[in-house]
C-alpha cells in the first residue's frame, strides 16, 4: 500500500528573482535589530517617555473623573440631610436672635417705660390732633408719670384734654390709648409672641416646595 504526499521543499525563500537574476517579489521579513546608535536610543526612549506620560494623563484623567462622579453622588446622597442642618440652624439662629431682642427690649422699657407710648404719640400726632379727647390706661402711672406723658402730648402738637386709666392687668410699659375716632394698644409680650409666629411662618414657607415648579415636573 503506497500513500501519496505533497512534494516536500528544503527551503523557503519570500524573495523571488527571475532568470535573470532580477527580484521578482521582495521579501517582507526584517532581521531583528540587535545593536542601536546612540541617538536611535535617545529616539527610542523619548519615545517611551511620550507613550508612558500619555498613559499616566489618561489613567489621572479617569481617576479624576470617578472622584468627581462619586463626589457628586455623596453630595446628592447628604442634601436632604444638610438641608435639615441649615433648616436647624436657621431655626436656632432665629430664636437666638428673638431671645436676644425680647431682652434688649425689656430691659430699655424697665429703664424708659414711657419711650413706647412716646413713640406711639409721636406715629398717631395727626390722627389724634383733632379729638377733644384722649385716654391712656396705663399700669402703676404715679403723678410723675402721667406728667411726663402730658408732655409728650404736648410736644406732639396735641393740644386737647388728657385722661389716664389706670389698668392693674397691663404689663409694665403696655398701654391702650383711646380717643374719638380710634384706639390703639401696645404690649411687649404679645409683640413678641406675635413676631416669634410671623418669623416661624417664613422659616415654614422656605422650606414648602414652590407650587409653580412642582406642576411644570409633571408630565
């Protein structure tokens, strides 16, 4: 039994030549270089330098990327509660800065309990210039006192007759004035709990979303 096979050939060569010794087809193989001139090394390795720093800038500029993505993704993450520390301390600072004004405040009406219906004179001078009449109820009012609000009934061009109430329920530097066509009162504590109400209103409607922009969110 025979077993037929394809012709074998010693060698290989990619470069062929005609009869006449001519290259027909050169060959595409290149000897591996061994030995380099000094300045193919310095090519050679500016150009390693080139390749690595272009490798490193694209690896800082991807880490640079994922930590500005995962900052972002923190920061939305703790918005909702860092609303709820400026909200606190908003609140705080509010309160603070009611305490601090309600004892300002009393202290200088120990001190000049007649200055809020000086005050109060001095806004109302028109309204009051023409009524023949007008009445104070006051707190505790000795002879100095009520003196001491003529004269400033006086100075305020209010040249009718003056009245005074006393009024035992009223806190210290509180009073009602009435005359023909009005009346008018003041008193610390309730203008105080009335601008405490007003101040937690608006730290309330901060916080409410705003209606305009929720309807252009839905669909």
């Amino acid at each position: 039994m025979t077993q037929s096979t394809a012709p074998s050939r010693p060698f290989d060569f990619d470069t062929e030549f005609d009869s006449s010794g001519a290259v027909v087809r050169a060959t595409s193989w290149q000897p591996v270089k061994r030995a380099y001139l000094p300045a193919e090394v310095e090519a050679l390795v500016a150009q390693s330098r080139s390749e690595g720093r272009a490798e490193a800038l694209a690896e800082v500029d991807s880490r640079r990327s994922q930590a500005i993505a995962d900052l972002g993704a923190a920061l939305t993450a703790s918005l909702p509660r860092l609303d709820g520390v400026v909200q606190t301390y908003r609140e705080q600072t509010a309160d603070l800065a009611l305490a601090t004004g309600r004892a300002l405040a009393f202290a200088a009406l120990d001190r000049m309990p007649q200055a809020a219906v000086q005050a109060a004179l001095e806004e109302l001078g028109r309204e009051i210039d023409a009524s023949p009449r007008l009445v104070i109820a006051m707190a505790g009012l000795d002879e100095a006192g009520r003196s001491e609000i003529e004269s400033l009934c006086a100075n305020v061009g209010y040249a009718g007759a003056v009245r005074f109430r006393d009024e035992p329920g009223l806190a210290q530097a509180a009073f009602e004035l009435e005359w023909a066509d009005g009346r008018a009162a003041f008193d610390p504590a309730e203008t105080f709990t009335r601008l405490a109400a007003a101040v937690a209103r608006a730290l309330a409607s901060d916080q409410t979303p705003d209606a305009s922009s929720s309807e252009g969110m839905n669909p």
